[in-house]
C-alpha cells in the first residue's frame, strides 16, 4: 500500500506535472510553458500522422485545447505526455 503512494507522489517531482498543477491553480504562464515544451513534439506527430503540416497544426491547437479544458480533472499519477493527445486526436 504504501509503494503505490511512493510511485503516485514520485511524479510530483516532474516538471512538466509541476506546470500542469499551475496551471490547474489558474497560472496561465504555466500553460504557456507547457505548450512551448510540447508544441513542436505535437506538431511532429501529428505531421507524421497526417503528412499535412498545416492540418497538423490545427490538431495541435485542439490539443492544447482539449488539454486546457480537462485541467480540473488532471491527476498527477503518470508522467504528463501530449503526445498521446495527439494520437488520439488525429
């Protein structure tokens, strides 16, 4: 019982999970960190996916947005990774 409070508590120390904390508090700036961490990655996918960079980029903007609108039900359990997001949007 106690591991999986270690393992739960281990992601904190993430920075991108610390942004995303942020930005549940409200913190817009650190909304803006995530998707200058992530918006080149997402746009790389979702270009792979779809040969189509500017197609691409409306997926990434959704992305970002489906990721903002979701923040209150964020749970620091896992490391964060958009790129999931991506794949699933496309």
């Amino acid at each position: 019982m106690v591991t999986t409070t270690l393992s739960q508590t281990s992601y904190l120390h993430d920075l991108d999970v610390q942004l995303m904390l942020r930005v549940q508090d409200g913190d817009q700036d650190a909304f803006g960190e995530l998707i200058l961490n992530y918006q080149d990655r997402v746009i790389g996918i979702c270009t792979h996916m779809l040969n189509d960079r500017e197609a691409a980029e409306d997926i990434a903007q959704e992305v970002f947005l489906r990721v903002y609108r979701s923040k209150d039900r964020y749970e620091p359990k896992a490391k964060l990774r958009l790129g999931c997001f991506a794949s699933r949007a496309t």
